[in-house]
C-alpha cells in the first residue's frame, strides 16, 4: 500500500531569537521522495526534525495524511528514521538493532526475528546478523540502520545526510538501494542533503532552500535546466550570470539583446522562452564555448586548466569574468583572445535582478 502525503503548512520555527524556518510550505506527495537540498544553516535539517517531533514549530501545521502530527510527541509518530551516524545501540546484535523498533511495539520474538532477518536479506547483510555494530564497516552499518528503518514498515521515511560518512563510490551503490527499496514498497520519503547530485539522482522532486524558505520545489530536470531565479542559478551550477536588456524584436521570437558591457546578442524564443524587457542570462560552463564565432562574447583567456576530457577556461570579458569549457584537441593559451558562443541547452533566461547584492554559493 501506499504511504500517505505528507504538508507542512506556514511552519515557522525559532532557535531563541533566531528565526530558523519562516512560514514554510511544503507537499510530499504520496509515495513520492523529495530532497531538501541547501547549504548548511538554510534550514533543511530543522525542517526535519520539526516532521520527526524533535522540535516544535512556532507556528504552522504538520500533517501526514489525515493524522495532525504537530503537537504530538515523537514516539507516536511512526517515522523511519535514517541518520548520519548510523545511531546503531553498540551492546546489541546486527539483528537485535533491526529489531527494537519491533520490540518497543511489542511484535511477538518470533514475529520480529521473521521480519528482521527478511529485511536483512533486503539489504545484504543476513550473513552478518550476528555481529556487532563495531565489527562492521560504514557501509554496513548504513545498511543496518536502513533494515531498522524499514521493518517497522513505517508511514514515511526520513534521511538526514545517510551518506555523508561514506566514500564515494559506496554512496553511489547505497543511493541506488535506497531509491530501489522506497520504490519497492512506494514508501513517501524525506532526503535531507547538501550534496546535490545525490539529491538530483535520487529524488522526484528537489526542495532548494535559503534562509528558512523553499526558493524552488521542482523535478531535477526543471531544477537542472529552467532555474527559477540566480539564487537558484548559481545553486545548480550555472556559474556565468550576465545582465541585459532588450534592444530591438524582431520576427519569429528572435530578440535583440545588449549585455552589460555593450555586447549585443540575439536570443530565439525557441531556444528561451518568453525574453522579458531586461533580464539575465545563465549559462553552464559547458554552456560558453570558445571560437571565432563573431556573433560570441569577445573575451581573453585569463587560467587554462586542465579536467581530463576538457580544458576550462577563466576569462575576461566586457560582461565580466566567465567561466567556458573547450575541448581538448584544440586547447587555448594564457592571453588569447576568442569568442564564447552560447548553447542554449546549458543556458536560461531569469527575472532581473541586481547581481551585486545576490549572495555567492559556497
């Protein structure tokens, strides 16, 4: 069966004086996996264990399904709960840690070790039920805390930063796990990370968050390719942001634009979408391409550096410092001169605003 949504409705929330949440809206659809995903003190963590109980909202409501779970404490709550640390009891067997969820509900012994040693199979660890947590190693233990996690066959699961301890080629195999058993038993799911490929390759649907607010709740796709604004931007990797304004529109969507510096250019609303009146343009590094293209941005090559299938480029231009990706067959010096053509599958076109007071990604 499927587990039920999950809303969050104006939910603020208050570390002292210090507002860490402000009036926070937020869908989980049922069976869906969403990722809260920003840097650290955006709020995503807190946003957590306001679901969890583990703290108390200032205002708001917190609802899964039909059940009001703001005021009620953690316990009755039945949330799966997937931690950092592993937060394994170290006196107690592999199998006896997936099982005390089961005991605390009083589940027969027979009934619980069925169940437990089932899960264990789930995710590979049966042969090791015996052992103690101090015996195993990280990603054993992750996948210990998931079996626990999973057999108490809870309402939703939550992750707070699961893989982070994990090197990176097991984080990869464990994301993987992760989604399949969410998927298998259509479980509504809460992924809280600040790394965000694991957040785009794991997730329906990504919340990115600034200063106690979801800024944009999208697909990876949308976030990936249609950024709502340059916070969001920046956040996702488009690293070149350039202003401008519109100067002559012609037939067909094609738009004349003038960049800061002077630079004109033409934008297709094929290509775009709607081109406002003055703008930004983004653009992935893979999206500015160095050549002679004379309808580019002129620009000199400050830093070459080197990234295995490409060289990256550092250069400056009348627009400002841009950042573009060549290939390496026909790599190009310190203090050329060339021309960044635009390819639009790496760019977007964003609402204006003042690039000088928007806050740099970490």
């Amino acid at each position: 069966m499927t587990s039920p949504s999950l809303s969050l409705h104006g939910v603020s929330a208050h570390y002292g004086r210090t507002q860490v949440l402000d009036a926070l809206d937020l869908e989980v659809g049922s069976g869906e996996l969403i990722s809260l995903l920003g840097a650290s003190g955006c709020g995503k963590t807190t946003t957590l264990r306001l679901i969890a109980g583990f703290l108390t909202p200032s205002s708001g409501t917190i609802r899964l399904g039909k059940r009001e779970l703001t005021t009620l404490p953690p316990h009755r709550r039945d949330i799966g709960l997937v931690f950092q640390n592993y937060a394994l009891l170290p006196h107690l067997s592999v199998i006896d840690n997936v099982c005390f969820g089961l005991k605390q509900r009083s589940i027969p012994a027979a009934e619980r070790q069925k169940r437990g040693m089932d899960m264990l199979e789930i995710v590979g660890m049966a042969h090791l039920a015996a052992r103690l947590p101090a015996a195993l190693s990280g990603g054993q233990k992750q996948r210990v805390a998931l079996a626990r996690a999973l057999v108490i066959d809870p309402p939703l699961l939550m992750f707070d930063e699961p893989l982070s301890n994990l090197d990176a080629k097991l984080r990869v195999d464990m994301r993987v796990q992760i989604r399949r058993l969410q998927m298998a038993g259509q479980r509504t799911a809460v992924y809280v990370t600040h790394d965000q490929e694991e957040a785009f390759s794991i997730s329906d649907r990504v919340a990115i968050m600034d200063a106690g607010r979801v800024v944009q709740f999208d697909t990876p796709e949308t976030l990936y390719r249609r950024p709502a604004n340059a916070f969001v931007a920046r956040f996702v990797g488009y690293e070149n942001i350039v202003a401008f304004r519109v100067v002559a529109r012609g037939e067909n969507g094609a738009t004349e634009v003038e960049f800061d510096g002077g630079i004109r250019m033409v934008l297709s609303a094929a290509d775009y979408g709607a081109i406002p009146d003055r703008g930004l343009i983004a653009a992935r590094p893979e999206g500015l391409a160095p050549g002679t293209d004379q309808a580019g941005i002129p620009a000199t090559i400050g830093v070459r550096t080197f990234l295995g299938r490409t060289y990256q480029y550092h250069c400056d231009s009348p627009a400002g410092r841009l950042i573009a990706l060549g290939p390496i067959e026909a790599s190009l010096g310190a203090a050329t001169t060339t021309r960044l053509s635009i390819n639009p599958l790496f760019a977007a076109v964003l609402p204006y605003e003042d690039l000088s007071v928007i806050k740099e990604q970490p």
